[in-house]
C-alpha cells in the first residue's frame, strides 16, 4: 500500500489465488484501487515495482490479474492472456505480467 502522511493513496494484494477459480495460474495481483484524488500519477506502477521484486524473490516467471478494464494494465506492460470465468462465473480479462531478470 502507499500512504500520504494518514492517507491512503493506493492499493493491491499479491497473493496465491484470486477471483479466478480453480486455476493453475498463480500468483495473482488483485484489489487494486487508487483513490481519487491521487489518480492519474501512475502509482499503480510504484506499487507494481515492489510485486516484481517479491516475484523475482519468489522465482516467479509471470503475474497475472483479473480484471474488466481495457487500456490500464497495458500501460504497465500487462499484455492480454484470455477471458476466464471468475468465482460468479462472470468472464473476466486476464493479463499476464512477464516478471525480468528472473
């Protein structure tokens, strides 16, 4: 999570599994959510940069998130995987992030 003094700016999880289940795939980027007023400074990206460590740390060849949206996750170098069926079995976009160096 990032913090401004006591507040939050933004969040994300990097754990085993997420709303996509059952699947081989793992680990997982979920719950990411900036507040409004810090919008549009990129802090996903801040946050990204330490999962990439913690996978790199792990051996971790790729991450992958679920999501509905189309042109955030690209920014950051996600690419498009497949749709998969999430836990209420709604389709839902999954990209993958190749973790280098690794």
């Amino acid at each position: 999570m990032l913090v401004d003094g006591d507040e939050l700016i933004s969040f994300c999880t990097y754990a085993e599994k997420d709303d996509i289940q059952p699947t081989e795939l793992t680990p997982w980027i979920g719950f990411v959510y900036t507040f409004p007023k810090y919008r549009g400074h990129r802090y996903f990206g801040k946050l990204l940069e330490k999962i990439e460590e913690l996978a790199r740390a792990d051996k971790v060849q790729d991450i992958f998130i679920s999501t509905n949206h189309t042109g955030l996750y690209e920014k950051y170098g996600c690419e498009f995987y497949r749709i998969m069926d999430d836990i209420e079995g709604e389709p839902s976009l999954v990209y993958r992030k190749h973790i280098l160096n690794f």
